[in-house]
C-alpha cells in the first residue's frame, strides 16, 4: 500500500484499504528511527477513517 504513494500525484485510499495500511505503518513505526511523530499522526488518521466508512485518506504529492 505504501508502495503506492507517488511523490508527485495522488493517492486516494478508502476506508476498505485501512487495515492494510495500518498493518504497513506499524511495520514502518517499528523499524523506524526518524520520523515517527509523523508516522503515528498518519496512523491516527488511518485509525479514524476505518472507524467511519465515509472517510478516506488523500496523500497528495509535491
């Protein structure tokens, strides 16, 4: 899921593709170093849109 973040366009996400990418991000938490108040802000955002079906994450490029 995260291989599909393109630095330059957009990647939508649905409430059905949360669980993925809450599995990812705990992976990339785990082995991360830098970066991890980022991480887990982005988690928290994945955590509330699997919780409402009408949310989606919208990670949009430079």
């Amino acid at each position: 899921m995260l291989d599909r973040i393109d630095l330059y366009g957009t990647l939508e996400l649905s409430h059905d593709e949360m669980p993925q990418l809450l599995a990812e991000l705990s992976q990339l938490i785990a082995a991360s170093e830098g970066e991890l108040e980022v991480l887990r802000a982005i988690r928290r955002l994945a955590e509330s849109c699997q919780e409402a079906r009408e949310l989606g994450l919208r990670f949009v490029g430079d």
